[in-house]
C-alpha cells in the first residue's frame, strides 16, 4: 500500500452561526429556513423530512436533513452548505479550527 499527502482544495461555502438569538426571532428563522432550503410553517416551525412533517425547532437547536439523514444542530454551531447544496451541522471548536470568515 502507497500513502499519499493530500490537501483540500480551497472552497468557498456558505455557513450560519446558529444562536440563541437567531431562534428566538421568527424572521431570522424563516431566513435561515430559506438557506437549508426548506419549507416553514411560521407557527409551528415544522420542517417537510423524508415526506412528513417532524418538530424542527428545539430550545437547545434545530432538527435539520442532511445527506446523513436527520442531524440535530446545537445551539453554537454553524450550519454549513456545501458545494453541492447540502446541509450540515459543524461544531463550533471544529468550525474555528478550519475555517477562516471571508469579509
């Protein structure tokens, strides 16, 4: 068996700093519906997964579909898309270790 050194290629994708604040404001959270590209139910917050209707929200984060299927996104972390539109939850620690914010 060989070994290679690989390195990532530089990618520039989007992600949202979920906070406390963000999901106690319902225009914030029917925009942050709107970047995991999901249907909201502005009472109830309700997300469409895997053709039902589940709870989204939570006090301590949110329920979200990813490629993995239904992950739960604390309260801290950022929800990122990636390349290919896909959603998913990343620890906040993990997220400042290996991402640097383009202004």
């Amino acid at each position: 068996m060989k070994t290679i050194n690989c390195k990532k290629k530089p990618v520039v994708i989007q992600a949202v700093h979920l906070t406390n604040e963000l999901l106690e404001n319902p225009a914030e959270c029917n925009k942050l519906w709107s970047f995991i590209g999901k249907q909201c139910d502005t009472k109830n917050y309700y997300i469409n997964a895997f053709g039902s209707y589940a709870p989204a929200m939570h006090p301590l984060g949110i329920f979200i579909e990813t490629l993995e299927g239904i992950e739960f996104a604390k309260v801290g972390c950022y929800i990122m898309k990636g390349i290919h539109g896909e959603c998913y939850p990343c620890d906040e620690k993990i997220f400042k270790e290996t991402y640097d914010i383009i202004k």
